[in-house]
C-alpha cells in the first residue's frame, strides 16, 4: 500500500509542476517534454526486462545445477552459523542460505548481471517458505534491504565512469566507496535486526562481523598502495575470475554426479525466461513515474528548496549538486547513472560533487527497482516495513558519503 501511495505522489507533484509552468511562466514545451519521457521510460522498462532475460536464463541455469548436484546445499550448511541467525525463518541448510548467499558475494564484487538472476531465485525460494503469500515475511524483508544497501568492495564500473570524465585519479575514491557502503549496509542491518528482535550482539554474528571488518582493513592497506591501472586491473581480474569460478564450479558440481547436465540448464533456464517476463509492469511502473516525476522539473525545485534550507543554517552547500544522484539512486539505477555523469562533466571528475556522486553511485543500490522486481516477481503485495529500512539504509549511507568526502577531499 505505501508504494501506491509513494508512486502516485511522483505523478501528482509532477502534475503540479507541469501546470506551474504552464500557467506562470509560459512554458508549453514540458508537455512534450513529459510525454516525451514518459514513452521512453516505458520503454526502456521493457528494454531492460528482455536485455535481463539472457542473464537470468543462464544462471537461473546454472544454480537449477548446483540445487540438484549438492552444491547449494553445501554451500548453506557452511554459511548457516552466521546468515541463519538473520534468517531464522529458514530451515537449516535449506537451499535459500545458499543463494542468498552467492547473491551477496556477487553483488559485494560489482556483478551486478550475476546478482539480480540469483537474488530473484532466493527470493523464490523464499516465497515457497511464506505462508502468506501475498504478504513480505521476515527472511524476505531482511533480503531485500541488505540488497537495497548494496554492500560493494570492488566498484570497478565507477571508475570506469571516473575514467571516462577525465579523472587524475579515478580510484581516489575507492576507500570512500567501500567506507560508506559498509556504514549503509550496516544502518539497514540494524534497523531490520531491530524490528524483528534480532540479537545483533550474539557470538555467532559478532565474531564473523569483525573478522570481516578486520579482513576489510587489511584489504584497503595492501591496496591502498596501488595506481589507478593497477586497482583497475586488480578489480578486472577479480571480478571476471570469479564469474568464470562459479560457472566452472556449478558445472563441475553437474558433472560429479554424473547428472544430465544440459537437460538440468535448460530446466533452469526456462524459469529464468518466464520470471524476467513477470517483472516487466513492475519495473515499468516504477521507471514511468520516476521520469514524469524528473522530466516535470518538480526534482529542481525540490533541490533548489534544500540549497536554500541549508544555507539558512549557515552549513555549506558544496555537496548539493550532488544530492539528486543520492536521491535518485534509491529510485532509478539508470536515473543515477545519468545524474552522476552530468554532474562530474559539469563540476568536473576531480571536484567534490564529482567525487560525492562517484561514491553515493558505488555504495547502494537502487531501492525502489529491488523492491518492485523482487516482490514483483513473487506476487507480493504488502511489503510491510521493508521500503522504510531500505530507505534508512539509503539515507545513512547519503550522510555517510557526503561526511566521508569530506573528510577525504577538503
């Protein structure tokens, strides 16, 4: 219910920008110019829902595979002590832990091709353990917003983009990104674990949360040392060998066990095909009133009234150029995208918007999209309080990154 609410308010005070401008200053283009954005994000919804399909096809594939081979099972009885404490819903090594699993690491090194189709079959998979099926359970909710925070440690495509503006350095920003989307991940974490009464502080979470935070650490000071094209290079290397890992290993799993494993792909791969098809009107809806809401001008307006609010409180306002990118992430990944490099060619790759948009573009993911695709491709229909978390984590990591390039780059 509240993301009817939240999606007709893009249209209403879009409406109200549109006769604003109409009336008071004359502007008869922005009916054309809505109009226009609104058949293009249509159609790129559609777009963007076929060119996944491929995708979703061959890992929905492979991980058919791993499920009948074993190796997902596997897979969930090792990580079971520490992600089944933020899923009890879960049966022990139930083949979900797994692909929520896989989900995570692949969205933790960028691939981001690798972490929809397998976050779509997890939250399958998750489905099949509700028993309300048109209502978010728990295990869902967690999912979902650890997704929506987007927790990265090799955001290659933002340098990549850096690169592409004519940045000196274009990994200078690496330690913000990792910073920040740590913090975010680690806000919607908590606001979930405190909703569902979640103890935080158990041994079998603790323990592992600060050998990663230690592991962190001492990634960050073996790279902290590295060029630009030696990080890229590094983030390449790591990213493209363990996509080609995880292929080789499912099939490996498959051959093992001596299982038809061409039969079992297609299988898998037919589900693939049929969830990207669902998902189509979700995502079309969602990416249709973001762009209305955009092309209106009512975002402008919106940030006009946020300079002028935090000059009257004396604070410094460097940073608010960058605050549609931060906005705009947790509505559309492609609306981000666009602001992000319109930003950095106008203030420049090396200024402190630039950099500010750099790390809000590598430290979350697009909130509403996961929210409207994975529900969506379930048939969920009350998502209980999972928008409200998925937006603290969002909003904590946007505070977290403007502090953090501060702190770097001033």
């Amino acid at each position: 219910m509240i993301l009817n609410y939240i999606w007709l308010s893009f249209f209403f005070f879009a409406l109200v920008a549109v006769l604003w401008q109409l009336i008071y200053a004359g502007n008869g283009e922005i009916l054309q110019v809505v109009v226009s954005a609104l058949f293009d994000a249509a159609k790129n919804g559609f777009e963007i829902s076929i060119g996944l399909t491929g995708v979703m096809c061959l890992w929905l594939g492979l991980v058919k595979i791993g499920e009948h081979s074993g190796l997902i099972n596997l897979l969930s009885r090792a990580i079971t002590p520490f992600i089944g404490k933020f899923f009890p819903e879960i049966p022990k090594n139930h083949p979900a832990l797994g692909q929520i699993a896989l989900n995570f690491s692949a969205n933790m090194l960028g691939l981001d091709n690798a972490a929809t189709p397998l976050g779509l079959k997890a939250m399958n998979s998750l489905q099949e353990l509700n028993p309300k099926k048109d209502k978010a359970s728990n295990a869902q909710i967690m999912f979902l917003v650890l997704n929506t925070a987007g927790l990265t440690l090799i955001p290659v495509t933002v340098f990549l983009y850096r690169a592409q503006e004519h940045a000196a350095n274009p990994t200078d920003v690496y330690l913000p990104i990792v910073l920040t989307t740590f913090v975010g991940t680690l806000a919607g974490l908590l606001s979930v674990s405190l909703i569902q009464r979640i103890n935080f502080f158990q041994r079998a979470i603790l323990v592992p949360l600060l050998i990663f935070i230690s592991f962190l650490a001492g990634m960050l000071y073996l790279l902290q040392d590295l060029s630009g094209e030696q990080m890229q290079r590094v983030s390449s290397y790591a990213g493209n060998g363990l996509l080609l890992a995880i292929v080789m290993l499912f099939l490996f799993s498959g051959v093992v066990k001596k299982l038809n494993v061409f039969e079992l792909f297609v299988e898998g791969a037919k589900e693939g095909f049929g969830v990207a098809i669902k998902i189509i009107p979700y995502l079309i809806a969602i990416l249709v009133s973001v762009a209305v809401f955009r092309a209106s001008g009512a975002m402008d307006v919106f940030m006009n009234g946020l300079t002028a609010l935090f000059s009257s409180f004396g604070w410094r306002t460097e940073f608010v150029p960058a605050l549609p990118t931060g906005i705009m992430k947790s509505l559309s990944g492609g609306g981000a995208r666009a602001m992000m490099l319109d930003t950095m060619h106008h203030y420049g790759a090396d200024s402190l918007p630039g950099r500010i948009v750099s790390i809000f573009q590598g430290s979350s993911d697009t909130t509403f999209y996961i929210l409207a695709v994975y529900f969506g491709s379930v048939g969920i229909k009350n998502t209980r309080y999972a928008l409200a978390c998925g937006l603290i984590a969002d909003f904590v990591a946007v505070i977290a990154g403007i502090c953090i390039a501060y702190l770097f780059f001033t």
